[in-house]
C-alpha cells in the first residue's frame, strides 16, 4: 500500500492549558493535515515548526506558557526548529509586551485567528471543515466538545473575557454534526465545555437552551456518555435537570463552579449569587437527582478575605459534603476589576487555606468512596499503567476525579475503551479498587 507524501515541513502542536484550548488545537492539526502537512504533538522528538497554544489564565499557567516558548526559543536559536509560532490566550493577552521580549518568536496570534496563522505557514483555511478535530495523545474514546466560546460574566478576578471575547452558542445542528463525528471515529464520551455552559442559546435562541441540546445528543448513535462542565450557578436553568432525567445517556454529574461562599466575598467577585442562593440551588440539583456527583472549585485568597470569611467556607464545604472539589489561590489579574483592590492576603496563608480545605474534602472524599464498597459500577477504561486497567464511573471525570483500578492479572480481557461492571472491593481517598463482575 502507498503511503502518504508529505510536501510540507512537520509541524508540532504544544497544547498548555485547560480542555477548550485543547479542541483549538485539535481543530487546527485538521486544517493543517488537511493542507497535506505532518502534525506531531508535544512528545514528537523532531519537527520543523513549532505552534506553542497558550495560557494565560493565572499565574502559573502564564509561567508555564512562558517557559515553553522560551525552551523552544532556544531550540530555535540552536538550529533544531526553523519556526515558531505562538497562539492562544497568553498571546491574545500579551502579545506586544511579549513580542520584544522574545524575538525569536515568528508570529504571535490570539485565540480566534487560526485563518491568519495558517495563512502564515502557507496553509488555506477549509470553511467545510469547520469543527473537524484531529485527535491529540489523548485516548481516543472520549473528547472534548466545545458547544460556545467567549463569557459575558463580569467576576471580578476572572480575565477570560479579556483573551476570549464574548458568548457566542455554536448551533444545535452544528454541535451534533460534531458530535456524530466524534462517534464516527469511537469516542463514546463527550465533556461538553464552554465558558459557561448554561448560558448556553441565549445568544442564538434567545433563551438558555443547553436541555434541548442535550435532548439532541441523547439520539447521536455511539455516543453513551455526555457529561457537563463549567456550570455557572446564578440563574442555573432547572431545565437541565429535567434533561438529566430524561436522557440516561447525560452522566449524573455536574461541574458547577462556586468560587466562594460567603456574600460579602462573593459581591467582591461579582458573583450574582448569595450563599442562601447557593445552598437553595443544591438542594434542587440534589433532590432532582439524588445521585448526582457534584464537582466544585472554590477562589481562597481573594483580596479583603478574612479570617472569618475563610470560616464561612470551611463550614460551608463541611456542610455540603461535595464529591469532587478543587481549590485555587488568588491571582492578580491585570485589567480585572479585583486588581484595583490591593491583594493583601499574603502568599502564605492563601496556600495554608489551600490545603487546609484540601484536607478536609480529603476526609469528605474517602467516607464517601467507602461506601461504596461492596456496590456495582459501569466503568469506562482510559488507560494501562502498573498492572491495573484504569478507568472511570459515570460520577468522575477524566484526570481531576477520582478512577478505579482493577488488577490486570485476573482481567485480562479487559479492553482501553471499552465499559465494563466493576464491582468495588476497597477504597482510598481518591481511588477505587474493584473486580470485574462475571
């Protein structure tokens, strides 16, 4: 059989960041493949142009989007690589300061120009291509699905609005043409994804329209999974629940961001919501659906927090008892609205509630992972890795919650991609070890 020719240089794709920049960067290898050029990613030993896809959400995230450029900058001075391109949402964000900083950078682009940039390396943007995606390093049988880009949100603390503009709904038709073809090539799996997914058809449909779109994923063939992340809390659409119900193929699990829960924090933040509101929201989702899984994150840090503030969270976390959590120390984001107030909670103490509240959902997330010993789960299997097959519940999403693990010794048949009904047999804080049921 004939291999394919490569006319064009080898081009490798550096995506930083979180799970939306990652469907950016899946979508341009498919234009540049589809323009006859190699797309490598990040592990490819050797290539002739390097696109660095960037972040600039927070302090570490722009570090680490910095020290790449720079590693590949001097990759470049050195001969290795005959190009490098910058794009993404540190260089949507800096991309003059930046330029005279590091001259060895090419071409600098922000986050919604990939016809510019390919235009730069010799390539036509294909309009009939639009939300085609070449799969990254990442297991081929889930994906992420990206249904709008931008935020209208005004939190104080938060700058994506600044490097992504504002909401714009991709269509109904749009994202199941997208989520077909996702199928078509055997993702069973979909995290739908967006700024702000409940604000989701407003822009469109003139009203939130994220339960009819799940309605029509629940009828794409192939598709068993579809989960939802990033679920803004004030003015939550009920209707989504109702959604949950319905559609057996919607996971009974939902990242619904907090930030905080105190009211004079959140009114610094720009929040919209109370703590009274917030407490009244979960009990709805929880009475709707008894076994949801919720994930949270939660801002410690934040300029004027006190002592007494922080409490407020501590009780409120110890109250809720929340499946999945995370937490963030505060950064000082230039032209936010918090960065006009002077961030005066020492670096110090924002890691010491860090991982004080870290600590306590520790304990939260083991009395809650024991009890399920002893029960019964259809597990998704993402990978091999030291003897176990690993994969997920319904209730856990890929590389922030929790897995399970099942000895491969007496599970040999077990296959990467595929479901499986593990039955629990012992639990730590955040794993789950289990057996298959025969």
């Amino acid at each position: 059989m004939k291999t394919k020719e490569f006319h064009h240089p080898s081009i490798k794709i550096i995506s930083l960041g979180c799970s939306k920049n990652l469907v950016d960067s899946e979508q341009l290898a498919a234009q540049l493949q589809a323009n006859d050029f190699e797309v490598q990613w990040e592990t490819a030993q050797k290539s002739d142009i390097v696109i660095v896809n960037t972040c600039g959400f927070i302090d570490s995230a722009k570090e680490e989007s910095i020290n790449t450029i720079l590693q590949y900058a001097q990759a470049k001075e050195q001969g290795k690589i005959r190009q490098l391109i910058v794009t993404g949402c540190l260089s949507q964000r800096y991309a003059n300061e930046l330029r005279e900083e590091i001259p060895e950078v090419d071409a600098w682009h922000g986050t919604m120009d990939m016809p510019q940039l390919l235009n730069n390396i010799g390539a036509e943007y294909k309009h009939q291509l639009l939300g085609e995606r070449a799969y990254s390093a990442t297991p081929k049988h889930y994906a992420y699905l990206k249904i709008s880009e931008g935020c209208n949100r005004t939190c104080s603390f938060c700058a994506i609005p600044l490097m992504r503009g504002k909401h714009v709904s991709k269509s109904i038709e749009a994202i199941v043409a997208e989520a077909k073809n996702l199928a078509k090539n055997g993702v069973k799996e979909i995290m739908l994804i967006a700024q702000e997914l409940t604000y989701y058809g407003l822009d469109l449909y003139k009203k939130r329209s994220l339960d009819q779109l799940l309605y029509a994923l629940q009828n794409v063939d192939g598709i068993e999974w579809i989960r939802l992340h990033y679920a803004y809390p004030s003015k939550f659409p009920l209707e989504i629940l109702n959604a949950m119900k319905d559609c057996d193929k919607v996971c009974h699990y939902l990242d619904l961001p907090l930030q905080h829960a105190n009211d004079a924090v959140l009114k610094r933040m720009q929040r919209q919501i109370t703590l009274a509101e917030t407490g009244e929201l979960i009990d709805k989702i929880r009475t709707a659906i008894p076994d949801i899984a919720l994930r949270t994150t939660f801002l410690v840090g934040f300029p004027g927090e006190t002592e007494a503030e922080f409490e407020d969270l501590v009780q409120f976390v110890q109250q809720q008892r929340f499946e999945r959590l995370g937490v963030f120390t505060y950064s000082h984001e230039e032209d936010t609205a918090a960065y006009f107030a002077e961030d005066d909670v020492p670096e110090e103490i924002k890691e010491a509630r860090k991982a004080y509240l870290m600590d306590i959902q520790q304990q939260i997330s083991f009395e809650i992972n024991t009890q399920k010993i002893g029960k019964t789960f259809k597990v998704l299997f993402d990978r091999y890795e030291n003897n176990y097959f690993i994969g997920r519940t319904q209730y856990d999403s890929p590389e922030v919650d929790n897995e399970v693990l099942v000895p491969a010794k007496a599970n040999t048949y077990l296959r990467i991609g595929d479901f499986a009904q593990i039955k629990i047999t012992d639990a730590s804080e955040f794993d789950l070890i289990g057996e298959v049921v025969s």
